[in-house]
C-alpha cells in the first residue's frame, strides 16, 4: 500500500533533491575590484528570503499572512488567519548575479515556532534578513579570502483579535544582529569576526472586510548597525568594517480564504531608501538610492486532504523593482508543494528569473499532532476532509481559523497554552510508569508507539476513502 512506502519515499526525495540543491561546482575566483572601502553595505535584498509558503507564494503575504513567516512580517495574523501551532525549518539557497557570482550560493535559514490560542496569537522565530559573501582572489597578495557581510533577526511577536471589529493587532520585538567577516582560506588562526546588534519592531494590523476577505498593513522599523574597526586586514582590504543599513519596509494587502485548502493574496511590499550603500562585490554599484514598490500576487490549493496525508501546491509571481544601480528590474515566477504525513510536514520551492534561482526545502512539525501521538494531548474531533480536488472556491468556514468563522459553534478545541503547561506532568507519569520495567521498559513503550503508527494512519485513510465513496 502506498501509505507504507511514503516514509521511504519521503526520504528518497529529500536526499535526492538535497544533493541536488547543494552540489559545489568549482570556478575561478573573482578578483574584488577595490582595495579600500569607503561605502556602506545594504541590510536587506529585493527578493525573498523565508519559509516555504512566503517564498511559493511571491511573498504575497500582507493580506493572509497564515504561514509561519508571513506572520511575523505582519504579527497580527498570529491571532487571526494562523490556527493552531506551526514549527519549521528552512533552506533558502539563491544564486543571484545582481549581487555576485551567481556560482556563490547564498545560503539563508529560516525556523521558528507560532502557536494560535484566540483570541491571543504567540510566535517566536529567528531568520537571514541579509546576506552578500563570495571567495575572492588578492592577486597582488596571492591569496585567497571570503568575505561576508550579514544581517539576521530573532523576533518576538504576540497578537490581539478584537471580534467586536474583527481586526486584530501585532507587534513584534525584533533582535537584530549583523556579523561582518573577512579570513584568509590559508589561515590557521582566521581574524574573528566583527558583530553588531540592535532593535526594531514590526506592527500589523489584519482587518475582515467581508466574509472571507482580509487586508492586511504592516511596518518594520529601519535598523542601523555600527561597526568599529576590529582587526582590519589593511595589507588586502582597508576599511573592510562599515555600516550596515536596514531600510523602512511596509507591506499592505488584500486575501481571500474561501475555506481551509484554497488562499490568494496580493500585495505590495515597499521598500524604502539607504544612503551611501553599495554591494560588497563592487562598491562603485550603489544600492537603495531610491524608493522600491513591489507588486506581488500567490495561490494556495491543497488538492489532497485526507487527515493523515495532505499535498499543497503554491504558485506566485512579483515584479522585482531593484534597489541596485544599472541592473534590470526582474520579473519572479515561484512555486512549491508541501507534503503533510502524520506528524511531519516538508517541502520544496523554487523563486526563478533572469540571472536568478532561490531553491528552497523545508521540514515541519505540527507539535499539536506530536503530542495527541504520545497521548500527551486529548484528540480533538476534526472536519470530514475533503479528499482529492476540493473545489477551491466553496464557502465553507470548517477547520478555519476562529477569527474568519461568522457564525461561531462553540466546538471542542485545545487550549495550546493551558495543554502546554500540563504536559511536564504528563510526560513524568509516563517516565515513571515506563521505568518500573527498567530501561527496556522505556525502550518498549517508545518501540510500541512507533509500531502503532502505521496502523492508525492506514485506519484514518482507509475510513476517509469509504466516507468519500458515493
């Protein structure tokens, strides 16, 4: 049966196309065509970094803003269109020859965790905002250096729905922290890196026009690192150590969730100026002279959706209005899927334009899903799902978040919090009642957890069919 071979074929696909995505190729290194640097590096890129939905979908998140990073580029969605509890992984890895060598991988991690417990919405999460490094040849030294300049974030978000208003507000305390690092590739004691912080915030509001429309508005506070000196290598690059600038961004949208496997969204995301700000790989290119618009549009469908098993595909596009001098403005064209086994769920995407390819995989747990198999949370009675091919424009409020529902029925849900605070106790009751059997009690308990898994899935699956059958 095709549910039993799932998990090998899930790890099939990841090997495959993780060997794919992160293949080295060799070439020659570029030479870095200055020797003092007198301009400041640019914080943020005109395309998308993130997880798996905000990258599929254009970055068309204003509006929805239901996936894990959407909701922290407009934390009020942690209380409205999010529902549940989300914990990811991602993997962004871009070559992009507006910036340098598009054989240099840009590599940027995502992760973090959102949970929904209306009308209150939590998130915790930690992500690259930018990000420019190469290997460079100094002929005139002849060695060899990398160089990178970065800036990533750790953002702590909660969210408030009003019902009264049907709008919610979000705020987010944004970290920052932005590492400059130069090292020779022959140096055994390679010169420590340059680290910066500072704070920011992020505030969104996420408003029900009408039923099963939302706009959404959010703004995310410029940042300035200021980096000192450090141990500069004068005798290949003076002055490497500069500022690094973050610039204003704004987002606002409309989104449309008819139900809980069909979205769209679109957006447009602004960008504002940096001054004096040029690439690492060329300063005499100058980056954020002036304001960027950004439109960008994204669908989601899951087109299967069985309790157990679920696919998701996602499609977008946006129109990249650069922030650097002399490069053409760029149309994106994105897409991906997400497979939903069990308690884990993954996926590919792929952001393509011209001179341009952001590769991106992900991995997930659903912690509320985690907990029901290990009898550490009741199980909450779901929806019939739909099975296969939905009909993607169906009003109908099941399985959506509370917030978008317009005639309420008090149903049976869990409290994440309120669970979450008792599960510590659970989990000692359990230990102790595993370990009257000595170590291979334990062992056996978690061995017979594992081994009911497939039957459960193969009742689940089999049960959904029959009740899909005419």
């Amino acid at each position: 049966m095709i549910y039993r071979r799932l998990p090998k074929l899930v790890l099939a696909l990841l090997a495959s196309c993780t060997t794919t995505v992160f293949a080295y190729n060799a070439y020659a290194l570029e030479s870095l065509p200055y020797d003092e640097r007198i301009k400041t590096y640019s914080g943020y890129p005109t395309t998308i970094f993130g997880d798996l939905e905000s990258v599929a979908m254009a970055g068309a998140t204003a509006g929805l803003a239901d996936g894990l990073m959407g909701s922290f580029e407009n934390p009020a969605a942690l209380s409205h269109t999010l529902d549940g509890a989300r914990l990811i992984f991602s993997r962004n890895s871009t070559g992009d020859q507006h910036i340098q060598s598009f054989d240099e991988k840009l590599v940027a991690y995502t992760s973090g965790l959102a949970i929904s417990n209306y009308p209150w919405g939590f998130g915790i999460g930690i992500g690259d905002v930018g990000l420019e490094n190469q290997n460079y040849e100094f002929t005139k030294l002849s060695r060899s250096a990398h160089l990178e300049v970065k800036n990533f974030e750790y953002r702590f978000a909660v969210s408030r729905y009003f019902e009264s208003i049907k709008t919610s507000f979000g705020l987010s305390l944004n970290y920052g922290l932005a590492e400059e690092n130069f090292v020779f590739l022959d140096e055994s004691n390679p010169i420590e890196l340059n680290r910066e912080h500072q704070f920011g915030l992020t505030v969104g509001a996420q408003s029900q026009i009408a039923d099963h429309l939302m706009a959404g508005l959010a703004a995310t506070t410029p940042m300035v690192y200021s980096f000192s000196p450090g141990d500069r290598p004068d005798e290949a690059l003076s002055d490497f150590y500069q500022t690094i600038l973050v610039p204003l961004r704004i987002s606002t949208g409309l989104g449309w969730m008819p139900n809980h496997h069909f979205k769209t969204d679109f957006s447009f995301h602004i960008i504002g100026k940096t001054k004096n700000t040029a690439l690492l790989s060329d300063q005499g290119i100058e980056v954020g002279n002036r304001l960027n618009i950004q439109p960008r549009l994204g669908v989601s469908y899951r087109f299967l959706d069985f309790r157990s098993i679920a696919v998701s595909l996602f499609s977008g596009s946006y129109f990249e209005s650069t922030r650097i001098e002399g490069k053409t403005n760029r149309i994106h064209f994105t897409g991906g899927f997400k497979g939903e086994f069990w308690v884990v769920n993954f996926g590919f995407g792929l952001d393509e334009s011209a001179n341009y390819r952001n590769i991106i995989a992900t991995i997930g747990l659903d912690p509320i899903e985690v907990g029901q198999f290990l009898n550490l949370i009741p199980k909450e009675k779901k929806q019939q799902p739909k099975g296969f091919l939905p009909n993607p424009f169906e009003i109908d409020d099941a399985e959506l978040p509370r917030a978008l529902v317009k005639n309420w029925k008090e149903r049976e849900r869990i409290d994440p919090i309120k669970t979450g605070l008792s599960i510590p106790n659970k989990i000692k009751s359990k230990f102790e009642n595993a370990t009257k059997g000595g170590i291979e009690g334990v062992g056996k308990s978690l061995i017979d957890a594992v081994k009911s898994a497939p039957e459960s899935i193969q009742e689940e699956f089999e049960e959904d069919l029959d009740n899909k059958k005419p």
